[in-house]
C-alpha cells in the first residue's frame, strides 16, 4: 500500500494524487470481491484500505478546492461529497460486481451537475469548482462502498440489506433489520468519512500548511475510522474476519498516528512542555 | 483562513444563460423519469420525483431565512447565530424530520406539516435562548446592521449598535425568519421522506423478492438516508449561495433566493432521479 | 392511558438527560475551543498574541457530535445485535466513540499549532496532556446521555428509525442548539474579558484575546469552569427544551384530532416563545438603553 506512505516529498501535484488514489481505491474494492470467490468475510478488510485511498486522494481535492476562499467552512464540502456520494452509492450496489465502477460513473455525473449549479447558476465563478465537487463526490461514493465492504463483507445491494439475528443461541434467521442499510449503519460510515475527509485540510490550516503532515494525518484518520467500523462489523460478519481487519487498522493507525506526532514535532515551532508563554516583543 | 486566490469579483449577481440550463435540465430530467418507469406506475413515480423537487426547493429557500453569523457573531460582532448555516439548518430540518417520520402513518398533510412545526420548534427555542444568553449573560441588546428599522415591530436599531460591530443578537425579524427557515426545512425534508417512503414501501417486496413487514426497516431507513444526504446538498448549496453568513429575511443577500430555487430544483431533481431508479432498475 | 403515562415518564427522562447533554457539550466544545469562537484563537498568534489555549479545530460542533453520537448509537447498536445488556452496549459505545473524539481533538491542535510555526506559537504538550482527557470525560457524558435519548426513542417509544439514524439527528441537533446558545457567551465573554461588559468585540480588537488572567496563564479548563456558570446551564436548557417539548407533544397529542393536536400544540408552543423572545428584546432595549443618542430623522 505505497500510496499511502510515500507522501514524504511535499507538493506532490494533485493529478498524480487523483490518479493514485482512485487506482489504489477501485484496486482495493475488487480485492474485496475475493470474498465471493473463496465464500469467506476474511477479504473484508480491503474496504478499509479503499477508504484509505479515497480519503487521502479527497482530503487533497478539499484543499484545491477550499484555498480559494468559498465563503463557507471547510466540513461544508466533506458534507456536499458524501451527500451526493451516499445516493450514487445506494444505486450502483444494484449492479453487481460492477458495482464500483459505476458508482464512479454516477457519482461523477452527479458531482458535475452540481459543479455546474455552483459555478454557473449560484455565480460563485471558482476555477476548480466544477473538478473538485465532480472528484469530491466520487471519493464519497467510492469510500461509503469502502465502509461497506468492510462492515458487510460485499457490495452489492442484496449484501447490504441482508443479515441475520440468532434465536435462543441456535436458530438463525434471515433479517432486514440486523444489515448495514436496515440498520442505519450507512449513516455512521456517511459521518466517519465526511468528517474523515475535511478533518485533515481543515487541521493543517494556516501558513505553516506542508502536504506531507496533511496526508499522514488523512491516512491516520482513514485508519482511525477503519478500527470503530471493523468493532461494528462484528455484528454483520464472523468474528475471524472482523478481527483480520481491527488487526490491521490499529497497527496502520499507531504507525500513522505515531508518523503524524513526528511531522507535527518537525514543523512546530517549538515543543514544550510546561512552559509559559514566550516573550514576544510588544505584546 | 488565507484564500490562495481571492474569488474574482462578479458583477451581476444573477447568471440568466445559466438559469435557463438548470431549468432546463431539470426538464430533462424528468422527462428521464417519465420515459425510464414501466408505464402503469408513471404518474406514481412522476409524483414522488415532483414531492422530492418540492421538498428540495422547500429546503433551499427556508434555508435562506435561518439568521447566521458565523465567526462574528460568537464575539458579539454580528447579528445572527454563531454557528455554520448549513449546520444549523440542518440541525432544525433533522429535529423536523424526525417528528414528521413519526406521524407517516398519519397522511402526507399532516406528517410534513408536523415535521416544519417540529423544525420550526427547534429554531424557536434556539432563537430564544440566544436572545437569552445575550440579554441576561452578557448584557447585549439586539440591534441589526443592515437596516435602520426592524422590518416587523418598526424599533429602532442604529442606537442600540455598540462602537465598533455590525450588530448582535437576533433582532426581532431575525428570530421570525429563524422558526420560518425552520418551519420550511423540516416540511421539505419530511417531504422528501415521505415521497421516497410511500415508493418503497410499494416497491421494494416485488424487488427484494419478501414480505411487506420484513423490508419495511430497509424502506424507513434507505429513506430516511436519502432524505439527510439530499437535506445536507440543498442546505450547501445554499450556504454557498448566500456566502456564508447572512441576518434574515431583511437582510440585501436574501434577495439571491431565486438562484438557489433554480440549483435546488435541479439537484433535488437529480438525486430524486437516482433515488427512484434504485427500485426501478 | 398506561401507555401514555409509560410515554411522559420516558419523555421526562430523556428531557432530563437532554439537559445535561447539552450542558456537557457546550463545556467540552468550550475546553477544546471548538466552533466560531475558535477562529479568534487561530487568528491571535497571527497578530501577535501567543496563548496557551486548547486549539480544537474538529469541524463545528453540529457535524462533530453528530458523527459522535452516531458513532455511539452504531457501536451500541452493533453490541445490541450481539446481544449484549443495552446499557453496557450503550456504555461501550459512548467509550469507543470518545477514544475517537479525542484522538481527533489531539490531531487537531497539533495540526493547526504546527501551521502557525511562523507566528512563534509552540505546540505546549503539556495542554495536549492535560486537556485532552477533560474535554474527553465531558464529551462522553455529552454522547452517553444522547445515546441513551436515542435508545429510549427507538425501543421505549416506538420511532421507526434504526439507532444509528436517530444519533446522527440528536447529535446535529445537540451540536446546533450547544453552539448556538454557548459560542457568543465563550467568544465575547472568556475570550475577551477584557473588553467592556455589556457591549459586543469592536473589530479593531480582533484578536486580542485574553491570555493571562486570574490564576496566571489562562489555559483552557478555566474557561470549562467559566462555561460551567452560565454557558453551559443554558446550552443545557436549550437542547433539553427541544427533546422534552418534542416528545411532549407528540406523545400526549398526536392521537387528539387525528394529528392535528400535536400541530395545535406546537405551533402555540412557537408562539409562547415568541412572546417570551419579544418581551426580553423590548426588557433589554428599555432597561439597557441605547449605546449612542438615537440618530434624527434627517
């Protein structure tokens, strides 16, 4: 998963990111489908590594796009990605195992349509406005499929609405309620990547900005979120699978987490501990 | 925040060539609609796309009334209340939605009724603890800084302005726009969802191949997500029409409203579109 | 009438839990420096103003408790599908939910310290140590109660929606009503104390904010304590009004007039507040008195 590690030189441009991310997402998507082939949830953790990508590749479109000064808050872009990704979502799961590339399809004409409305009939007139709202909403489709492979185990329409509650220990049964969709959990991945993917821009803010800090903690907060889902996903596949993929977000989070505190230590001005407020001339 | 480049300044405030494109892709799609549903269901499906562009429309322009004055207003700068728009309409529209999700059994009318009294509510007693906070916590009056007159009870408000600020607090035609905006909101999301419930619930057994009563979670809740991520496009695409913060109905922004109908309409139209083609397809 | 007495008892609860939710987020998201009020705090190093106080650029409050309380109600609803007892699903939710809180709040300061290198403000590790888990304790009592409203909602009242989908409403709900009610009173009143009482920030003071105070460096817990005097109480009444006065209605109206009582009841409920907010505009305007000489009529 180099893609996600070589963010050591700043100023990487943000086509290659573009690039990178989506190839590294739809990869770890179809990975995931080796669940249909081998018949197991154990490939479920894939959908954490496509979250990964996809949130790295959008926390740097949110960036492009909220250096020109919008008007409103950063969160209020996280928010218009995955509003207009949650319904290109919902629909390509109907496909099959096409699945994620129509999501990118949709969702991209959906994020195009909205750039329009923007740009044009709102009159905002930003340069990358139409670009970066059609690549917002397919890093908001593509990482709601993420979460939801890796809380179902597959992403396809029937997998998502399907589960099934054990009576008295013993007899299974088919449910609706106990799914990702029946049970609001697609709500909760909705937030966790909304927030996931204006988090990072939005707290490396100011002068000091370096890309390479801002990644790092994209990645730290695709993990983070990867550890709550995986707890979730608990309920909806087996007990090997879902700790296949704790395993792996807590040790891709400690590292990222670990990596952020040293980059954060590399740009600080000074790191103390304990001490008063330096003196600055005239105040 | 530092902009890396400062938005170009334009000069009229409405784009007429691309009003006439947005409404006229919003003619197409609904035609799409039309054309796509199998033909004994159109007009059912017809009237759910209207309801869902309804209630987008409903969102887009309550959201206008809801007083914001972002990061000023938190250090008593400016009028209006110190959160994010989008947010805070969001919040009413939510808190609506939810009462109005409760009463669905009870009928269109009285549920999307219910969810604007439900968003309106909310907005209410927000909008009346502001004021109390002002009032008795730091000892601020109210006072508006775009007009010399509240618009509603005739006071006056240039006086009552401290030295230095815009204004502060919610004026009087402030709170009214505020349980207004609310009002609005939640009627249109509940709109949204009741719309998209009444589909599902008729659709979904012949698609998902079982029984009413076990795919009724799935409606309630594939529902009720549309009707939040739709909620939160038209609130943003408010909040971007208004740049960010504005004082009320009275305040000179309100009158782009007609702009955000337009982008509402479409991109309600739109996700209404790829709503219904979940069961369609 | 069982029923709607079983009703009011769970409506009275969950108003009473609304109250201190509310309460505790408006006391953590003033600790963490959180919201509106928090630009100012970014914006003093830039002016020259260095201070100690906790930078927690985490979003606004509406989007942050509401992916926090739904984080809470999915991880409890997760636990509840493994059949464990709903109040320690409840409570395990609420824990892991504000591990993530906090792990976010540290990513924050440290981001945007960092980015401020130029202006001389240093990342103090000893605010990170120090606050971090206050604002933590104070955001779980925020979630726990709101992960409980929801979880009466859903189970004790019947609300067709799934858990998780109710926490993403209350808690976008408890973000905006905290930080409606809260932000002018940190922003204005602990940010700049400085400033005369009773009149708004003059925006040549932008910035200025108070940085050494009653008990030497001021760091963000005394502004908690702060929060906790007025702040907080009201954020708490604000937010516990809207759940009571919701379910109120509903619950002992909705089957009077076939739905329309509870719309009857609502709207006069609007128009109460409304005579209420009126009557303190005109109290303020007659007992406070204008800043200046009203202007002529030219």
């Amino acid at each position: 998963m180099s893609v996600k590690v070589e963010v050591i030189e700043g100023g990487i441009p943000h086509t290659k990111i573009m690039i990178g991310g989506l190839v590294a997402t739809i990869v770890c998507l179809y990975l995931s489908y080796l669940n249909v082939v081998t018949n197991t949830g154990l490939f479920s953790f894939f959908g954490g590594l496509a979250v990964v990508a996809a949130l790295i590749w959008g926390s740097n479109t949110i960036k492009v796009l909220c250096s020109y000064g919008i008007g409103t808050g950063v969160p209020s872009a996280g928010m218009i990605a995955f509003g207009s990704g949650v319904i290109a979502m919902l629909l390509a799961t109907k496909f099959g195992i096409a699945a994620p590339i129509v999501a990118l399809v949709l969702a991209a004409v959906i994020g195009l349509i909205l750039g329009y409305l923007a740009n044009e009939v709102l009159n905002m007139k930003i340069p990358v406005m139409i670009q970066s709202l059609t690549e917002l909403a397919v890093v908001g489709a593509l990482t709601l499929m993420g979460f939801a492979v890796l809380i179902t185990g597959s992403f396809t329409f029937t997998g998502l609405t399907t589960g099934s509650i054990t009576l008295f220990g013993m007899i299974t049964m088919p449910s609706y309620q106990v799914s990702f969709i029946g049970g609001g959990l697609v709500a909760v991945a909705f937030l966790l990547g909304s927030i996931a993917v204006q988090h990072p821009f939005n707290a490396c803010l100011g002068p000091g900005w370096k890309q390479d800090r801002m990644l790092m903690l994209t990645a730290e907060c695709g993990f983070l979120s990867m550890i709550v889902a995986a707890v979730m996903s608990f309920a909806l596949i087996s007990a090997g699978a879902a700790i296949i993929s704790l395993l792996i977000a807590l040790i891709g989070w400690v590292y990222t987490y670990c990596e952020y505190i040293k980059l954060s230590k590399r740009d600080a001005f000074a790191w103390l501990d304990a001490k008063p407020i330096p003196d600055v001339e005239g105040h | 925040m530092t902009a890396v480049a400062a938005k170009p300044q334009s000069g009229k405030i409405f784009n007429p060539a691309a009003m006439v494109v947005g409404l006229v892709l919003l003619l197409i799609l609904v035609g799409v609609c039309y054309v796509i549903v199998p033909v004994d269901s159109r007009i059912m499906v017809l009237m759910v796309l209207i309801g869902i562009i309804v209630g987008g429309v409903l969102i887009g322009f309550g959201v206008h009334f809801v007083p914001v004055g972002g990061a000023p207003a938190a250090m008593g700068q400016a009028p209006g209340i110190a959160t994010g728009v989008a947010m805070l309409a969001a919040g009413a529209g939510l808190a609506g939605l939810f009462g109005g999700a409760w009463a669905a059994d009870q009928g269109l009318l009285i549920a999307v009724i219910t969810g604007g009294i439900g968003g309106g509510l909310m907005m209410a007693v927000t909008c009346m603890m502001v004021n109390f906070v002002y009032v008795f916590g730091m000892g601020i009056p109210a006072a508006s800084g775009k007009v010399l007159k509240d618009p509603i009870t005739g006071d006056s408000q240039p006086e009552y302005k401290s030295q230095g600020t815009e204004g502060h607090g919610l004026p009087f035609v402030s709170f009214v726009g505020g349980v207004i905006g609310g009002i609005l909101g939640g009627a249109g999301g509940t709109l949204i969802y009741i719309e998209l419930l009444g589909l599902y619930k008729a659709t979904l057994p012949t698609v998902m191949n079982a029984s009413a009563d076990l795919v009724l979670p799935i409606a309630i809740a594939t529902a009720g997500m549309f009707a939040i991520g739709l909620f939160l496009v038209n609130a943003v695409l408010t909040a971007y029409n208004i740049t960010g913060t504005i004082e009320g109905p009275h305040d000179p922004k309100f009158k782009r409203w007609p702009r955000s109908v337009v982008a509402s309409a479409v991109a309600s139209a739109l996700c209404g579109l790829v709503a219904i083609l979940i069961v369609v397809l | 009438m069982e029923q709607i007495v079983f009703g009011i008892g769970i409506t009275a609860l969950a108003g009473a839990l609304a109250t201190v939710a509310g309460s505790a987020e408006d006391t953590e998201s003033n600790i963490g420096s959180q919201g509106d009020p928090n630009s100012q705090v970014q914006l003093a190093p830039q002016m020259g103003f260095v201070h100690r106080i906790f930078n927690k650029a985490v979003a606004g409050e509406p989007p942050a408790y509401a992916l926090w309380c739904a984080l809470g109600a999915g991880l409890a609803w997760a636990f509840l599908a493994m059949h464990v007892n709903a109040v320690l699903a409840i409570i395990l939710g609420s824990l892991l939910a504000v591990f993530v809180q906090g792990i976010y709040s540290t990513t924050a300061y440290l981001g945007r310290t960092a980015s401020l290198a130029k202006f001389g403000q240093p990342v103090y590790v000893d605010i990170l140590k120090s606050m971090t888990t206050v604002a933590m304790a104070h955001a779980f009592v925020a979630i726990f109660c709101t992960v409980t409203i929801c979880y009466l909602i859903n189970a004790a009242l019947g609300h067709p929606f799934p858990l998780p989908l109710l926490g993403f409403i209350w808690g976008i709900a408890l973000g905006a009503a905290g930080s409606a009610t809260g932000n002018p009173f940190y922003g204005k009143e602990r940010q700049y104390q400085n400033q005369k009482f009773g009149a708004g920030v003059p925006i040549s003071a932008s910035g200025n904010i108070v940085r050494y105070a009653e008990a030497g460096e001021r760091n963000s817990i005394d502004n908690g304590y702060f929060t906790a005097k007025f702040g907080g109480p009201a954020s708490g009444l604000c937010f516990g009004l809207i759940v009571f006065l919701e379910l109120w209605r509903t619950i002992l109206f909705e089957k009077v007039g076939a739905g329309w009582g509870a719309i009857i009841v609502g709207i006069l409920i609007i128009l109460v507040f409304t005579i209420i907010d009126r009557y303190m505009e005109v109290w303020a305007r007659k007992n406070y008195g204008p800043y200046t000489a009203p202007a002529k009529e030219a």
